[in-house]
C-alpha cells in the first residue's frame, strides 16, 4: 500500500472523529486546553492500539507466508471492510442525527469515553483491512496520531464557533473516501 492510500483510508475513519468532536465542542460553554489535551491524547492512544490490534490480527490469521487464494481472500475482505465503513459513515449521515444542543460548562471524560468506544470497532476493523494490505504499520500509527490529534483539535473549535451542522458533511466526505479506498483495492489490488 502507498502512503498516498493509507492516507486516504485513515483521513475518512478520522472524519467520523472530527463529527463527533464537532457535537462535543458545540456543547461547551469554554474549551478548556487541558481537557482537549486529554480528549487528544485519549483518542489518539485509543486509535493507535485499535488499529495496531487489528494489523497484529490479521498478521495472525495469516500466520504462513500467504499465496494466491489467501492473498486474494485478505484483499477481498480489506475491499469490504473499507466499502462497510464508508457506508455506514453515509447513513450516519443521511440520518443527520440531531442533538440538543445545551451549554455545559465543560464536557464529562466518563460520557465523552462512552461516546468514542461505540466507534473503536470500526477502527480495529480499519486495523484488519490495512494488515490484510500489508501496510507500513509505524507509518500508519504516526499517520493515525497527527490525524486524530488535528480533526480532534479541529473539531472541537468547529463546533464551538459554528454548531454541530457540519458533522453531516464530514461523515459523507469520510464515507466517500472509505468507499475511494475499497474501490481501490478492487481496481489496483484484485483488478
């Protein structure tokens, strides 16, 4: 995998990151940088390992050198992962989930963690694919650590100034690049 590919992939699970952190930061009555230091570093930590986690799986669900058939069926399930991905970022977004918007004085690390482990799976999944593609893992996690860290950043201030309304459009461009990545898995990988 090139890194112009992984990039692509990680910029589209990180989109759903920037949406969520969009909701949080349109909540607070004042950013504290402390917390969003915490709420970086918890995202970016909790991206690294799920990813990590699921490379190391696919590494063990191919434990011998993998040949035709077996490299085939990893394309195949790395295209189907990426393509599930992007499409559940795109009903996340065609169902426009609203919330109440009400100010708190600042956002609680227990609901904020029960909020982001709903999304982790699909990062471990990610994880898998990219494994199954044999990407450059060390790339890959530093990749996901500056990302995490800026769509967090960057999320949380969007929705500060300007409400929650843009999450919509992150998840569809998030879901657009997922499906981009399957798309070519299938074209460049299995074509």
């Amino acid at each position: 995998m090139s890194m112009m590919e992984e990039m692509v992939v990680l910029l589209g699970i990180s989109l759903e990151i920037f949406g969520a952190m969009e909701c949080q930061g349109s909540l607070v009555a004042k950013i504290e940088k402390k917390q969003l230091v915490i709420f970086c570093s918890i995202l970016a930590a909790g991206q690294v390992l799920a990813l990590g986690i699921g490379d190391f799986l696919s590494l063990f669900l191919s434990r011998h050198e993998m040949q035709g058939k077996e490299i085939f069926l990893g394309q195949a399930v790395a295209a189907a992962i990426f393509l599930f991905l992007g499409v559940r970022l795109l009903v996340k977004a065609w169902r426009n989930e609203r919330i109440i918007e009400r100010r708190e004085e600042k956002l609680e690390i227990k609901r904020f963690l029960g909020i982001y482990s709903k999304g982790i799976l699909f990062t471990f999944l990610a994880g898998i694919a990219l494994g199954f593609l044999g990407g450059s893992i060390p790339v890959i996690l530093v990749l996901t650590m500056l990302l995490t860290t800026l769509v967090t950043v960057i999320g949380m201030y969007t929705g500060y100034r300007l409400g929650f309304e843009h999450k919509m459009k992150a998840y569809v461009l998030g879901g657009l690049l997922l499906i981009a990545g399957s798309m070519d898995v299938v074209f460049r990988y299995m074509g």
